[in-house]
C-alpha cells in the first residue's frame, strides 16, 4: 500500500492557489479586481446552504464521479461515503469512510489519523504524519469525498453567479486564472437541492495547455442524520481483526539506492541523445514529472535553482517525462516556464528500471554511477546530497 505523492493524472488542479477577493458576475463570468462583494440573492443562497450544513450530524450517499482529464483521459470513479461531522476538525470539518468500486479495502479518516485497509489481506496501514494527512481525499476512497457537501468553501473564488431551473438550484464560483501554469477559465458549480439545500452534485472545471479537464459528481442515496448511523471513526472495527502494515518508504526506491545506476541512452526534447554512460565521472540529478502532474511543476523552480548553482561544478540535471502522448503538452509547458534544464523523453523500461510508481521522483547518481539518493517529492536533503557528490577543487 502506498500513500505519497501522485502515482495518476489527479490535474493541475493541485496548485490552486487562491485569491481572497470577491465580485459579482453576471452569466458571462467575471474578471479578476471587479465589484468588490458579493449581491444579495448570492449570499442569501450561501447562508441557506451553510445553514443546512450546520444541521448535518451524519450523512451517508454513493456517488458518481465522470472525470474528463486534462490528458485526454476519461474515467468513471463509484462508491460509497459515510461522514460525521466534526465542527472541530480543522482540515476537512468531518471524519468518513470512503469505499470505491473495484477497490478491495477503504480509506477512513479518524480526525489526526488515516487508516488505509486491504480486505482481501486483512491488513491496514495508519498515517498520522500531518503533511500527508491532506492527501487523503487523493486516495482512492477518498477521490469519492465531496468536501463541499458538508463545508461549503468559497474561499478565493472570484466571481459568483446563481440560477434555478425546475429541479435544482445552482451556485457557481469561478476562480483566478493561473497564468504561470496556463491554467485558465477555472469554476466549481455545485448543484443544490430546493428542500434541504444540501449539494447533491458538483462540477470542477479548468482549461490547461489548451485542453480541458472536468471533474463532475454525482450523489446519490443520500441519508441525513440516520438514527442507526453507528460508525466509530476513532475505533473502527478491523482494528480488532486486522494486522497492522507498517508503512515503510518506498521499499523499490529504497532497493534503488545505494545501487549501480540502470545504464540508458535517451533522447532529448531537442532532438540530442544523452547516455549514461557519456556522463561517466559527472554528478547526474534526474527529475521525473508529467505535466498533469502540479506537484511536479510546483517543484521545477527548486530544480532550476539547484541546476544554475551546481551546474558549474559539474552536476548534470535532466528532467524526465515518461508519457509520450503528452509530449508536445510538456514541451509547451518547459518553453513557456522558461525552464533551462535540458528534458528526455524516456519509455516503459526506463520507468521500470528507476522504480518509478509516483512522482516528483528525484535520482542522483554520483560520478561513478551509483544511485546515491533518492526522494518522492522534493526535500531540502537533495542538495545536502549534491554538495557531497560535487567533485572538491
């Protein structure tokens, strides 16, 4: 069982970053340091539905999710949620169960604790580290989790409309375009129920690199504050009957390190063919992204960084994406950023050969071909190991 980083195409949608200012906007969308507040019918629908969300002490539904994403991919995510509601837990405000067709186990979120469970194993895995408690809802069981059903989040949209039809009400919040990323016409529309002015359906909406990527769920089964509600979050039962996994990082990644580096020859987003062998004696840094992949992107500056400091003293940096069907995306993506480090293309073997089940992943490999350090997601401990392999005037 793994639980870090992004091991699928989750989107760009991971580098939100939000601006707390607020307009007015009519059906036609609303642009970024307009109308500084909100109209009256807008926040009249806002406090119904948190009024509604105040009342919620348990609720339960299956879900729908269609994702369209930004790779061209498409895939139907189903399942099932229990929530409580929790008005002291400050990173979701609930605890749940998550449980996703065709996956043999369940996420559950305790309040400062994640269990993870293999019900054909009969295992589970606990996660308490802070940084990675927010991934939860990343996880499969946990993409099923609607946040907004129980806490309503309008924070940094920057444009609201609303509207009905005969069946539902509609509120839609639009958000500032990310220009770095080329990330653009972002929305959340949520579907809203007339009588108990709950969210039954949302839609998450953005544009990168000229294609677009939909996340649209559906619940349904909806039951509110059942009387046989009877789920411990904080104790759930195969605690009892379950062995725990202890989680270790890694375990192929940590094979990797320590060991001759997989020889490859490679070619370039510029058409050059780079061997590791043609690199013997030279600190080599590999970088492994994709360009639906934020966290990846978040990090590139860092590289960059580390590649205009040490690239004087020898250390080779190359980033690498695996994914050739989105090769021209990613192309777009480096010239765009300015990114100078030089990119390979690489293929199923290489990505075999470097263990690579998620990313931002990070090789280094010394002068004399041995992999000497290895981290899923950028750490601060990457140039601590690159000052140690820089050759010494």
């Amino acid at each position: 069982m793994k639980a870090l980083m992004l091991s699928f195409p989750l989107s760009l949608a991971l580098l939100f970053v939000y601006m707390p200012v607020f307009c007015s906007a009519a059906a036609s969308g609303c642009g970024i340091g307009v109308a500084p507040a909100r109209n009256g019918k807008i926040d009249a629908l806002i406090r119904k539905i948190k009024r509604a969300q105040e009342s919620i002490r348990t609720i339960s539904y299956t879900t729908e999710r269609a994702d369209t994403l930004v790779t061209g991919d498409t895939r139907v995510l189903k399942g099932k949620a229990l929530i409580r509601a929790d008005r002291k837990d400050s990173l979701f405000g609930f605890e749940f169960e998550a449980r996703m067709e065709g996956v043999h186990g369940a996420i559950v979120y305790g309040g400062r604790v994640i269990y993870e469970t293999d019900d054909e194993q009969k295992v589970y895995t606990v996660i308490t580290d802070p940084a990675l408690l927010s991934h939860a809802l990343w996880q499969h069981g946990g993409q099923i989790i609607l946040p907004d059903l129980v806490r309503l989040d309008t924070s940094g949209a920057v444009g609201f409309e609303s509207w009905q039809d005969g069946a539902f009400l509609y509120l839609r919040m639009h958000y500032p375009d990310l220009t770095q990323y080329d990330v653009s016409k972002r929305s959340k529309t949520l579907t809203i129920d007339p009588v108990s002015f709950l969210p039954v359906a949302m839609r998450s909406h953005q544009e990168t690199l000229g294609k677009v990527q939909d996340l649209y769920y559906t619940l349904k089964d909806i039951r509110l504050n059942d009387p046989g509600f009877d789920y411990d979050f904080s104790s759930p039962v195969f605690l009892a009957n379950y062995t725990q996994h202890i989680l270790e990082p890694s375990p192929p990644l940590q094979k990797l390190e320590g060991q001759d580096a997989p020889g490859f020859v490679l070619t370039g987003f510029e058409k050059q063919e780079v061997s590791l062998t043609g690199l013997r004696g030279k600190p080599v840094l590999l970088d492994f992204w994709e360009v639906w992949c934020g966290a990846c992107i978040e990090s590139m500056p860092k590289v960059e960084h580390l590649y205009e400091k040490y690239k004087d003293k020898g250390l080779q940096v190359f980033g690498v994406i695996n994914e050739t069907k989105q090769l021209e995306p990613s192309r777009l993506l480096v010239q765009k950023r300015g990114i100078r480090f030089p990119m390979l293309i690489g293929n199923e073997q290489f990505k075999k050969d470097y263990r690579v089940g998620a990313i931002p992943l990070y090789v280094l490999i010394d002068g004399s071909g041995k992999v000497v350090y290895v981290s899923l997601g950028y750490s601060p401990g990457l140039e601590a190991a690159i000052e140690k392999v820089i050759p010494r005037d």
